[in-house]
C-alpha cells in the first residue's frame, strides 16, 4: 500500500506496547539496520528524537525502486484519550503540514479511530485555517465521518482538537535568552514580584480547563494522577501518602504498574497517628496481604536531602520478583511550598535519570510538593535535552493533568531559582535559550 500508494510520510501515534498489552507490531528494522519482508527490503538509515516523537527515515527498495519513507512516532500519548499538553502535539503536527503537501499520507493508531480522528482533524482544520482564514469543525468532522465512522471517538477529543488550533496560533515561546548575562538578568526579571503576578494569570487562563486523569478504577480509593514528562510520556504518577486505611491499594498500584521509584517528598511529623512510614522500617520483612510482600533489600542515608530505600515485592502468582527504589527527601517540610534545599533536589532529579520506569511521586497533600516536583523535572528535561530553558512551558503543561498544582506563587519563582542553579551546577548556561 505504501509503495503503490506513493506514500512518503507515515504518521503512528500509539507505541509498540503500553500497560504490557501490544497495540502495534513492529514494521520496520531496528536502528540502523534491515530486513526484508516478501520483496521489499526495508533499512532504517536515520532516527532523530525529541523526547514526544521519533523521527526514523526508511529506505524501501524492491524489484529496481528505491524510495525513502519517514516514518514519525508520536510517544507522547499514553492510555489517555488525548495527550496531556497540546504543546508536542501542535508541534508535530506543524511539523508534518510543513512536510507533507505534495504526498498522500498514512496515518495508524492502535484502532484508526480516536488518535487517528483527532491527528486528521487537526491537519485539516489548520490547512483550512492558513488557506481560508477561517474554521468549521463541525462539517469537517460530519466529512471525515462519513467517509469512516467513529473517526474522534469521544467530546474530549473533539474539545482537544480546538485546544491544538489555538496553541497553533496563541502558544508562546516564554523561552530565555542564549546570551550568559542576559540569561541571568531574565531570571532575575521574571522572579520579581509583578512579573511572577503576571506568569500566574496567564497561566491560570492557560489551564482554566484544567483535567484530573486517573488510571484504573481499581486504585480510585487513592487519587491518582497521571503526568507527562518531557521525554517519557505518562513517567509520573502523582499520588498523596498513604495512610494505614489505603497502604494495600498504594502497593498494588505500584505493584501492578512499571514502576521502579518512589519519590516520598515530605517527611513524617513527630507522633503522626494518621500518616506512617509506608514501608518496613522496625522489622524488615512486611506481608501487606495474602498476595503482597515486602521485603527492605538495602538502606542508604545517601546525604543530609534523601535517603535510598531498595525494597523487594514479592506478588503471589507472579514468577518474577520486583524490586523497586525508595527515595526518601528529609528536608521538604509539609507546610513548605518549595524546599530549603534546591542544590539537594537537584540530586534527586538526577538520580532518576538512569531509570526508564514510570515513578510514583508522593507527598503530605498528593500535590502541593509533587506538582512542583514534577514540573521541575519537566523543566530540567528540557535544558538538558534542548539547553531550552522554558518554565511557562513546564508549569502549563504538568498544571494541565491537575488545577490543584502549582497555586503557589513561590514555587514559580522557585523553578527560575532551580533552572538558574541547575546551568551553574554543569555549567550549560551559555547555550540555554
């Protein structure tokens, strides 16, 4: 189809895998590598990324033709019915409408629906808004579902479609200058008293149709968020502490998801008769139920921020025993909206980075300390990825999964501090921008 069709963009928006079920088989080779299938040989001679897709150019050679085909995979779109930001999305559909005018097109998601649907409704809706200077989406999608129903599966997709179109056009680059000094002198700007009044509003028009997203209904007596990062989409799970009434279903969430960290940012008070350790600390050995165990495998004090805590969960029925890292932060106070201690949580952010799992972050409210956490996470992705340091970004986008995250004007202020600190620490500032 691809070849007889003259296909030369190939548009995939769902991943290979996700929550350990298949939605797609790979259909082409590894990193630069081949293969054939029938007669056609396929070699994957370039691969480009930027944390929300992956750009791979593949070389089609059969009988005596030899075309290229760019294939573009959309990460940033985990079991939701939409992506959590417009911002990727909107991106890398521009992308694509700058590449794509003079060729037909295939775009695949797991069912060719709901993703499929919105990616097509977005292309259509903003060449008709470039070539016509105005927009009907309601006889667009009546169109396309004409020609194949159930195209846009439900209204928050449609809803989602208009947020993409006004991002196209309303979304800003709040990105800071590449220069050393000037660098420094907008941090500076930006951490006054008005400018920092002005982030707020805007960013509260910005995510004013803000969406809590849980994950399965099986840990919704614990409320449960579910947060991109720049380069792992659906990394963070954002959740409060648990208590002795919900300490099962905390373990089974972590227990039942690829989780391989736990981030615990607010330490527990003195004579606290609610809240308690969540894992074994008197004995080492803990038998949650009848299928869970716990058992403490090493115990660090790494340093005055945080300590490690390795714990292995034994599930019955389960061959495989799972071992997961405990990261314990001593210096964020519970009535604290940003930590002492930023050089520390630095640490933290990067003592995460070799790890590819999803990450349950916890703290005393399930969102004051994790909505700052994460966002700032968000943030040093992004310099370190892009030397881009962008904390608009950062802020709406993990404000979007939750309303309750980032209320606190000090913890705006508190992500320049941090993004300030962080191009001092590896000394990267001269090419952040």
């Amino acid at each position: 189809m691809v070849c007889q069709e003259n296909v030369k963009i190939i548009v995939m928006l769902c991943k290979l895998e996700d929550n350990e079920c298949t939605k797609c088989e790979k259909y082409w080779p590894d990193d630069f590598s081949h293969f054939r299938f029938g007669m056609f040989l396929i070699e994957n001679v370039s691969v480009k990324g930027n944390g929300s897709y992956i750009h791979r150019a593949l070389k089609v050679k059969w009988n005596n033709n030899t075309r290229t085909v760019h294939h573009f995979q959309f990460l940033s779109w985990t079991l939701k019915d939409v992506p959590s930001s417009p911002k990727n999305f909107t991106v890398f559909v521009k992308q694509l409408i700058e590449l794509s005018d003079e060729y037909p097109v295939v775009v695949h998601s797991e069912g060719g629906c709901g993703r499929t649907g919105i990616y097509i409704l977005c292309d259509i809706i903003l060449r008709m808004s470039i070539k016509e200077k105005k927009v009907d989406f309601f006889k667009t999608l009546e169109k396309m579902r004409n020609q194949r129903g159930g195209l846009v599966s439900n209204l928050d997709q449609y809803i989602f479609s208009h947020f993409v179109l006004l991002e196209y056009y309303f979304g800003k680059n709040f990105s800071s200058s590449n220069k050393p000094s000037d660098f420094v002198l907008k941090i500076q700007e930006a951490m006054q008293e008005s400018a920092v009044k002005r982030f707020v509003d805007r960013l509260d028009k910005a995510t004013e149709h803000c969406r809590t997203i849980s994950l399965d209904d099986t840990f919704n007596n614990i409320r449960v968020i579910a947060v991109d990062c720049f380069n792992y989409p659906g990394r963070f799970i954002v959740t409060e502490e648990p208590s002795a009434n919900n300490l099962c279903s905390f373990w089974n969430l972590v227990a039942n998801n690829e989780v391989e960290i736990v981030i615990w940012l607010n330490g527990i008070e003195d004579n606290d008769e609610e809240y308690s350790s969540f894992w074994p600390k008197d004995t080492l050995h803990w038998s949650l139920n009848e299928s869970n165990k716990l058992d403490i495998v090493w115990q660090e004090n790494t340093n005055d921020t945080y300590n490690t805590i390795t714990i292995k969960i034994d599930t019955t029925g389960k061959s495989e025993e799972k071992f997961v890292k405990i990261i314990y932060v001593k210096t964020w106070e519970r009535t604290s909206a940003a930590p002492s201690n930023t050089k520390g949580i630095i640490d933290v952010c990067d003592k995460i980075v070799p790890y590819n799992g999803q990450i349950v972050v916890t703290c005393y409210d399930g969102t004051t300390a994790s909505g700052l956490f994460v966002a700032l996470v968000f943030l040093l992705e992004k310099i370190n990825t892009h030397r881009c340091c962008n904390v608009f970004e950062a802020a709406k986008t993990v404000k979007q999964n939750c309303a309750q995250f980032l209320k606190n004007p000090e913890q705006i202020k508190y992500l320049y501090e941090a993004a300030l600190e962080y191009v001092r620490k590896f000394n990267i500032y001269e090419v952040v921008v």
